[in-house]
C-alpha cells in the first residue's frame, strides 16, 4: 500500500484549480498523477476537507467485549498467570483465548505493565531479603566453583 501525499500538497492542489487551473494542469505542475489530483478535489466536495482517509482496517479483537471483565479480574487478583486467566475466561465467557492474547490485551489495550510492583528508584532491590542475603557474606569469603 502507497503512501498518501501531504497535506502541503493536498492543499496546493485545492488553491492551484481554485485559481482556475484544471485537475491535469494542477498535478503536472506539483509532478503528482493526475488521478491524485482528481481524487483530492473529490474529496474536498464531499467532505469539505482534503486530508487523508486513515489507511487499513480497524484491529478489533474478539477480547474487546470482555475488556472491562478482564480489568476487574486482573486488578483483583494480580499474581494470576496467563494460562489461568485464559481458563477463567473460558469458564465465564465460553472464549477461548491463548496467554499470549491475553498478555498482549492487557498491555496494549488496557495498559497493564509488566512489572507487578514499581521499583521505587531501586528501593526494593536494594533492601530486599537476597540483597540482605548478598551483603552478609564477609568480603573475604570465596566464591564457590
């Protein structure tokens, strides 16, 4: 699939027929086809604008009528693994739906993140228990083979 023109152009070839040239004369003289610039003005009629219709289809997904069932379920139990979200939603809904689906759904389209808790500028990691683990065996000790 092309690119669509500008919008500089687009609008370029409205003020150039405005001024009286023809649709053909227009498009040789800012070097598009001349069934470009046919279509631009056809479109200014109709729509009264010149921009660029939004190119492919639409991305539906069979999860977007259980979105708001999803958010619930994952906000009330967040250590859920994919594979038993995937058979709640069997269960509850009838759909069938693999974990990466489901994963995907959740972050792109509800914009759930991966993390589970936030860092907090690496305060967790820095007084967490394998951290107290780490900094308890004595600066000489040897490490194991």
């Amino acid at each position: 699939m092309g690119k669509s023109l500008s919008l500089d152009i687009r609008e370029r070839v409205v003020a150039l027929v405005n001024e009286g040239l023809s649709c053909h004369e227009a498009a040789r003289r800012l070097r598009i086809s001349a069934a470009s610039a046919v279509r631009i003005m056809q479109r200014k009629r109709q729509t009264g604008g010149v921009k660029a219709a939004p190119q492919g289809r639409p991305r539906r997904s069979k999860l977007d009528a259980v979105s708001d069932w999803l958010r619930r379920r994952v906000e009330a139990e967040p250590d859920m693994t994919m594979p038993e979200l995937a058979e709640a939603l069997m269960q509850v809904h009838g759909l069938t739906a693999t974990p990466a689906m489901l994963s995907r759904h959740l972050i792109h389209r509800l914009g759930f993140t991966y993390k589970k808790i936030p860092d907090r500028d690496g305060a967790v990691a820095q007084a967490g228990p394998r951290r107290a683990v780490r900094v308890a065996v004595p600066p000489d000790a040897k490490d194991a083979p």
